[in-house]
C-alpha cells in the first residue's frame, strides 16, 4: 500500500486505515511516519482528554460513561487506552474493552489499545502519534486513559490538552497521587466511586488542594455532568491560550 492511499483513506475515517496506520507507528514503521508527516497538515480540531489514576480507580467506567455522552452530542469519539505497565495490566485492558462493548457497533467509537514498545519514551510518542491520526481521521473527542502516575504515565498524559486525575476514596489514592504531583499537573480531580465511605473526606481534603474537584458514581452515571461541564470549562481555556490574538507580540 502507498502513503497516499493510507492517507486518503485515514482522512475518510476509515477504521481499518487508521488501525493501520496506529500499528506501522507503533512499530517505527518508516511507511508510518510517511504517512504521518502527510496527515501533518490536517487542521486541528479534536479536544484530547487524558484520564488518569490508579488501577482500578474506575477510569474505564468514567470513560464509557463520557464516551456516552459525547455521542449524545453527536461527536465523533475515541478511545485510547495506554498500557505503561503491561503486562500487570494486560487483563484490565481485555476487561476494558468488555466493557466498552456497548459501543461495539458504534461508528462513532474508535477503541484502541496501546502497549509498550521498544525503549522508554517510546509510548508516549506512539499514543502521540495516535492522537495526530485520529484528529486526522475527523474524531472530535480524543479520551486517553493511562494507568498510575510514574514518569511514563505523565510523559503520555502531556499529549492531552485537559487531563483529568481520578481517585477513589479510601485506597489513600489521593495521598500517592499528590506525593507523585500528579494533582500538579491534573486541571481536574474526579473522586469517583462517590458512593463509598470516605468520599466526603477525601472530597474535603482535595479541595483544600487543587480548584477543581468533582464528585463522580462512574456506575451510576453520577456527575457526569458536571465533569462534562468542568472539561468544556477547561477546553474554553485551552482555545484561549491557543488563540493567535492572544499571544503576546
Ligand atoms: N461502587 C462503585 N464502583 C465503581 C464506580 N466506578 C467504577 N466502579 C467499579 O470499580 C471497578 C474498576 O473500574 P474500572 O473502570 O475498570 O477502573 P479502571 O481505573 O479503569 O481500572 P484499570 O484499567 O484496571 O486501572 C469496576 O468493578 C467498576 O464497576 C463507582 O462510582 N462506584
Ligand atoms: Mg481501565
């Protein structure tokens, strides 16, 4: 196959072209990055969300349920789920894609694993890479969900312009996480698994710490809300600073 080919049919959004093209990037594939630097051009328009935290923190779930309501919105959206720590992960990552299952059918859906390959560093260029061909691809959401809070994990969340970091009370979550400074780096906290004991005071505690934080039920669909509201809040930020008018001469 050509580059052109690959290309053309990437920006028709064709599934299987931009599968393609994500596996030859994972790999360092020349042919990949050819077609990549051709996609180079596309015009910007896709919001990036990262979401992060501990295992089992419920991102998977909060993901769904965000993914759910974009659709709602009639966005196009995908899905990046990036395993920095396969293969402790590798299980949750098959669980994950059951549990999206409920999108399987869905067009308007792009699911996709992201394993490590090759030295460090190398997947968080490949889920950057990813992201550039799915913007490429015409997809207005791009949710990036990344394990843990070590070097890898913030390295890989720099590619989301709103990253959000989820906790969930109890597992002392909050205590790690901000030990890591990844409340440093996050614009928005979710507690999630609001339903649990201890919610109420980790909610507490956080907001002593970081300005928004936001209580979540992932499985009940609780929240959602507002943390739709909290990223379109943030998203406005982003435009704003990206804004030519608005750099300084
Ligand atoms: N009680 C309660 N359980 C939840 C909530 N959100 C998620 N869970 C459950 O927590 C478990 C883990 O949820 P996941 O969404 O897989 O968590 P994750 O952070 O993606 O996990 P990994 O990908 O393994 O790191 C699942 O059994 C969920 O059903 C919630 O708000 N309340
Ligand atoms: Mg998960």
């Amino acid at each position: 196959m050509d580059t052109l080919a690959l290309a053309e049919g990437v920006k028709r959004g064709e599934v299987r072209a931009v599968s393609r093209l994500i596996t030859l990037l994972e790999n360092q594939d020349q042919l990949g990055m050819a077609v990549l630097q051709r996609l180079g051009a596309s015009p910007w328009n896709a919001a990036v969300i990262g979401i992060t935290g501990y295992p089992g923190a419920g991102k998977s779930t909060l993901i769904d349920q965000l993914a759910t309501a974009y659709r709602r919105q009639g966005k196009k959206v995908g899905i990046l789920a990036v395993d920095t720590s396969s293969p402790v992960t590798g299980g949750a990552l098959l669980g994950d894609r059951i549990r999206m299952q409920d999108h399987a059918g869905d067009a308007g859906v792009y699911i996709r694993s992201m394993a490590t390959r090759g030295h460090h560093g190398g997947l968080a260029r490949a889920t950057h890479d990813a992201v550039q061909v799915l913007n490429a691809a015409g997809y207005d959401i791009i949710l990036v969900e990344t394990v843990g809070v070590g070097q890898d994990e913030v390295d890989v969340a720099k590619v989301a312009q709103t990253l959000v970091a989820v906790v969930a009370p109890g597992l002392g979550d909050e205590v790690q996480a901000m030990k890591a400074g990844l409340f440093e780096v996050a614009h928005i906290i979710a507690v999630n698994k609001g339903d649990r004991e201890g919610a109420d005071m980790t909610l507490h505690d956080l907001k002593e710490w970081v300005p928004r934080v936001i209580r979540t039920v992932a499985v009940k669909g609780e929240g959602i809300p507002e943390l739709l509201e909290a990223i379109s809040e943030h998203q406005r930020i982003v435009d704003l600073q990206d804004h030519p008018s608005s750099r300084p001469r």
